[in-house]
C-alpha cells in the first residue's frame, strides 16, 4: 500500500484543483483580453459531455447529467501549476 502523498487521493486533488485553477485564469482572460488571437488561442475549450443518464432501481428511477468538462490550455496550466505546488508542499 501507498504511504505518503502518492496516494490516488493526492493526484485525483492534484487534477481537481488544476482544473479549478485552470478554469478561474480561463474565465478570468475571457473576461478581461480584447478579441485577438492570443484570447483566441488560451481561452479556447474542448466541452466532453455525458449525459443525461437515466438510472431505474425498481424502487427508485432518477436521472444523472448532463455532466461535462471543458478542457482548455489554461486548465493544464493550472494541473501542471497545482502539481508543482503540492510537490513543493510535500
């Protein structure tokens, strides 16, 4: 077994808050950029979508979605820059 922080937890929040950080300087740079290519460039996003789901339990049907996450240059930027972040923090 893993000890440490190189444990599953520790990448799957390390993915996490990249992205959040990652999606905060995109919508940031959206915001404040004038129409240009560079604003073109970084703030373009690729949307992967699932949904919606329908789930019947025979007691209980609900339906999940639709969920989605949109990948842009600056939510890797924000992975790599959480990664680095929490390497030196550990």
């Amino acid at each position: 077994m893993a000890t440490g922080p190189r444990r599953p937890r520790f990448y799957l929040s390390i993915l996490i808050s990249g992205f959040v950080i990652g999606g905060f300087l995109t919508a940031f740079l959206r915001r404040f950029l004038p129409e240009s290519p560079t604003k073109a460039f970084f703030t373009y996003g690729v949307t992967f979508g699932v949904g919606p789901v329908p789930v019947d339990l025979l007691v209980v049907h609900f339906t999940l979605g639709p969920a989605g996450i949109d990948v842009s240059l600056l939510s890797l930027v924000g992975v790599v820059l959480a990664y680095l972040i929490a390497k030196s923090l550990f």
